[in-house]
C-alpha cells in the first residue's frame, strides 16, 4: 500500500513545529550556564583585586587601624552616634504618625498645614537645617511666654537651651518626620477599605478602629521602610559633625587632625559605621518577620537557618532540607 504523498503547497505540521522549534534546551541551558561561571568569576576577581589594593596599600596603615578601632575616644563617639539616631527616630516616627493623620484629615486646614511642613522639610537639604538650628540664636535670641503681643511671663535665651546636641536632635527629628509621615501614611491606605467598614458596623469609634485594626495591619507595609530610615538616619547623623558635635566622624576628625592620619581614621568610622548598619539590619529582619505573622506568604528562615540549612546541603550523602513555614 502506497503512502500518501502531501500536496506541494501544504507543509506538514511536522515540518512547521521543525521550524519553529526554539533554540535546543541544552544549548540554552550550556549558555545560561556559562553567563553564571562568567560572572562568578568576574565578581571574584574585582573582590581580590580590591583586598590586595586594602591589603598592599601604602595609605592605609592598619596598625593605626587597629589602635584606634577601640579607643576611647571613638566608641564615646559611637554611643553619641547611637543616641541621636534613636532619639531623632523617635522623633520622626511620632511626627510622622501626627502628619499622616493630618493629611488624611477631612478639615482642608489641617491637610494644609501637614502637607505644608512636609513640603517645607523634604524641600531643603539637612545640612542646611542642621545648621540653621545651631545658629537659631541668630534668628530668634531670646524665647517668650506670655500673652501674643503682649507682655510676657519667662524669657530664655536661645543660646543656653540650644546646644549642639539639641541643634542635631531637632534638625535630624523634624527632617524624618516629613519622610515618615509618607511611609505610615502608605501603610494606612493598604489596608483595605471594607475594614474600616467592618469596624464601624461593630460600633467600634474611630480611635478604636485606627488602633486596633488599621495599624496593626499597616505595620507590615510601614516596618520595612521604617528600618532603611532608621539606617539612613543613622548614616546621616555624620552630617552633625559640621556643628562640632562629638559623634562617630567629629571625633576621628579631632584624632586625625592632630597626626594627620586621615585615611585609617577614615576607614575606623566606615567599620564601626558597616558594623552598626549590619546590626540595624538585623533588627529590621527580626521585625519584619514578627509583623508578617498570620500573612499568606510565609516568613523568609533566619539567617541562622539559612546557614545551617547551606551547611547541610554542602555535607556528603544529606538529605535535601525543607523549608517549613513558621
């Protein structure tokens, strides 16, 4: 029995999926393949490179290092460092919480007002607000209670309440609440609508509903954010060293203005300042992972976890480890 033979004009749907097959999968996966050893190996070699150049250069002497990582000097620096980001924090976070309230406002005034002072703190550099702070006796040398246009009752003078560390406190406070206010005001709005309503056929008033159910689920949208802030301020609050005020980078300045020894101070302030972040960075982990409780998506695995699980995979003859979601 003979084969049918195709018309000359009608191509087989053989020869079709012929054509159109893509590239060979191996050949794909030989390429993809070869892009990560590339990579891999540029990464490591750009990584030696930059230890010799720290190990081998002539600027950086790592004995001086090593003398001033721990001196007394720079971990009082260190504290100093500590406590104004977490005071400036504080600050920024209260105010923030207060502006996104007022901008979520049915009053035109009170939205007014916030988007006013958020406007004005986003819109000029901190360093500027840094110093004017420390300068406001310029301004303003003395503060008044009393009756407005009036007589007034207790008069201070600005410069005796206006300390370099105040001057910090307040530039770097005032400066983050413009910023958070956007961040808690983002998380608010995630949260859907109807629970609002849900709350309000419950009979619950709006200060109920906004602590009980709006902010506890915003937190999970306002905590990562949050903790870049926190790392941002922390960074930032080198800028307070123009006002002489003794943190982390003031005080290697005083150190290397007197031996002259500005790149190893230089490279104390950027450990101390990577070891800081890192711990910052922890915390921040910690916390996302508390708030993203009860979520669909289940929480990353700690750090620990992950190394454990690495060391796992890498011992002969071991079983494939399963992510459990906790």
């Amino acid at each position: 029995m003979s084969k049918p033979i195709p018309s000359p004009g009608v191509a087989s749907a053989a020869s079709l999926e012929n054509l159109t097959d893509p590239m060979p999968q191996s050949v794909g996966d030989s390429a993809a393949r070869l892009a990560r050893v590339l990579s891999i190996v540029v990464v490591v070699v750009l990584a030696m490179m930059f230890v010799h150049l720290l190990i081998t250069s002539k600027s950086i002497h790592w004995h001086v290092v090593a003398q001033y990582f721990t001196a007394r000097s720079i971990l009082l620096g260190v504290l100093r460092t500590i406590e104004l980001t977490a005071i400036a924090m504080v600050i920024g976070i209260a105010i923030g919480f207060a502006l996104a309230l007022m901008r979520m406002s049915p009053s035109a005034l009170v939205r007014g007002v916030a988007s006013l002072y958020i406007w004005f703190f986003r819109g000029t550099p901190l360093l500027v607000q840094v110093i004017f702070w420390y300068n406001l006796a310029s301004f303003i040398p003395r503060l008044s209670i009393g009756i407005p246009f009036g007589p007034s009752f207790v008069s201070i003078q600005v410069n005796s309440i206006i300390t370099p560390f105040v001057a910090a406190m307040l530039a770097l406070g005032l400066n983050e609440g413009a910023y958070m206010s956007e961040v808690v005001r983002a998380g608010i709005t995630s949260v859907d609508v109807g629970q609002t309503e849900a709350s309000r056929a419950l009979g619950l008033s709006e200060g109920s509903t906004m602590l009980r159910i709006i902010f506890p689920q915003a937190m999970r949208v306002i905590i990562p954010p949050t903790g870049n802030q926190a790392i941002g301020m922390l960074k930032s609050s080198s800028l307070v060293s123009v006002i002489s005020l003794p943190e982390l980078l003031y005080s290697a300045q005083v150190i290397y203005a007197q031996n002259f020894q500005t790149i190893p101070l230089l490279v104390v302030v950027s450990i101390w300042y990577l070891v800081l972040t890192t711990v910052f960075s922890f915390g921040q982990y910690y916390i996302e992972r508390y708030y993203n409780k009860g979520s669909a998506k289940a929480p990353p695995l700690t750090p620990l976890a992950r190394l454990r699980n690495q060391a796992r995979r890498m011992a002969p003859g071991s079983a494939p480890v399963l992510r459990i979601p906790t």
